[in-house]
C-alpha cells in the first residue's frame, strides 16, 4: 500500500472538510456500507500518513518535526471522532433494541 505525504502547504481546515466530505459522499454506493468503508479508510490513510511521515522524518532526516506532530495528532483525532460516533452508533441501535413492539 503505497501513501503519499501531505505537502505542507495544504491547510488543515482543507484536509478536515475534504476527509469529511468524501466520508459523507461515497462514489460508488450511497449505502451505510459504503459510508462506513469510506470513513474507516479516511481514519487508516490519516494514521498511514503520519507513520510514513514519522518514518522519513527518523530515517531520512525528510519534513519537519512540526509537520509530523501535527499529521500524528490529526491521526489521533480521527480516530477519536470515528470512536465516538461508533459509540453514539451503538448506543442509538440498543435503545432501538429495547422499544417494545
């Protein structure tokens, strides 16, 4: 799986708007699954973003320590926001679940 590193001179409001937009619009199919694959991918290609820029940073001497504390903690709060709306998913489902019929 091959991941491209984001040039540092895309803001972050860009990127946050752009990942969410593709997470609410899928191409192929406008169906839950389909919006579920999108935003799981959207919170792996984050978290592969910053690795591979962490690794060139370690290996290589490449980008700057800024740039890649700012990918890891945009990472890291994807998957936050993806937790909690799993969550608030859940809880919407078991409360469906216990209405009497």
């Amino acid at each position: 799986m091959s991941l491209s590193s984001i040039p540092s001179s895309i803001p972050i409001s860009g990127l946050v708007s752009g990942s969410l937009k593709a997470a609410t619009v899928p191409k192929e199919d406008s169906g839950f699954a389909a919006l579920l694959n999108s935003a799981v991918s959207a919170v792996e290609g984050a978290h592969g973003t910053a690795v591979k820029a962490t690794e060139d940073l370690l290996t290589r001497g490449q980008g700057d320590i800024h740039e890649v504390a700012l990918l890891s903690q945009r990472a890291e709060l994807s998957l936050e926001l993806f937790q909690q709306v799993r969550n608030k998913l859940v809880q919407a489902y078991q409360e469906v679940m216990r209405m009497p019929m």
